[in-house]
C-alpha cells in the first residue's frame, strides 16, 4: 500500500516568535522531524501544507502573504527540502487544494497527518469527504494547538473515526 505523510501548517506564526504561538510548538516539530525522518527511510511520499491567508478578505491575524510568519518553519524545510508544497486557505487541506490530484497521481492509499492546529486544519482535513477514500491516521505527537485541553478533546472527539498514532511507535 502505497503512503503519504502529509503535514499540515508548521508555519513560524505557531512559534515563539509569530504571531500566534501554539502550546508544545518544539516538541511538537521535533516530534514531526522524527516522523518525517521515518518517512524518507520507508521511501514515503511527503507532503508539506502551508496555509496562506485570503488577501481579498483583508489582514489577517497570523499567516499573512509576504510575511516571515506565513512560512514553513525552517527545521521542517531542512527535514525534506524536496516535499511537495500544497498551498491552501481553508481549514480543510483538499478544499479548493490539487492535493487530491496529487495523491491519486502517485497511487496513495494510506494517509499519515499531522501539524497544527489539532482542532481545526487537522482534523478538518482528517474528516474532509474527500479523506474517505483512503486508509488515515493521525500521528497525535506530531499536532498541536492553543493548549493540552483543546488538542486532547480534539484528539479524543476524532478518535472513534480516524486511527491514532505515536511518532515514537511503529506507525507505518
């Protein structure tokens, strides 16, 4: 079965320094390097997500084009430099996106996801209609969100649809 590993919107806005940091960003991205490193050694394909604001809908607070918050944090460029990109501004990463082209091009049946946040484009995705085709898990070490509670309720309330997974564990 062919897989993918898709990652969702670490973006340096959710760091530290952005404008809306997120709960656990570090560990979190650290977690993502890992699962990526994995990925490369199973000869997975490796999607990269980045969420970019609507210009026509004024300012945003966070992931403005042309600003160093809306780009992918650096350490997760330098964990796969040649990732497909798949740029999207909804919350669901197949709405208005060609990732489901690209997957059916490369004959994807399985989905590993991950990123940020847990709440909203992870799950949103995970839950998209056009996810159903395919066999998904949620690498939940590898997510994060404004704190513990949203991203454990949000894990909890997706779990009886979508597989769990740990970064540190088998998961492929």
């Amino acid at each position: 079965m062919k897989q993918a590993l898709i990652v969702i919107d670490i973006q340096n806005d959710y760091f530290p320094d952005g404008n809306y940091p997120l709960w656990n960003a570090e560990k979190t991205l650290s977690h993502t390097e890992a699962a990526i490193a994995s990925a490369i050694k199973q000869e997975m394909m490796i999607i990269y997500v980045q969420h970019i604001a609507n210009p026509d809908k004024g300012a945003s607070p966070f992931f403005n084009q042309g600003t160093t918050g809306v780009k992918l944090h650096p350490r997760l460029i330098a964990a796969a430099p040649h990732a497909e990109l798949i740029i999207k501004r909804h919350a669901d990463s197949f709405y208005q996106t060609n990732l489901d082209d690209l997957l059916q091009a490369q004959g994807i049946q399985e989905l590993f996801i991950c990123g940020m946040m847990t709440q909203n484009c992870v799950t949103h995705t995970a839950l998209s209609k056009s996810a159903e085709k395919y066999q998904l898990s949620i690498l939940a070490d590898c997510c994060t969100t404004v704190d513990e509670m949203i991203h454990e309720i949000a894990l909890g309330a997706i779990s009886h649809r979508i597989a769990l997974k740990q970064s540190t564990q088998a998961w492929f």
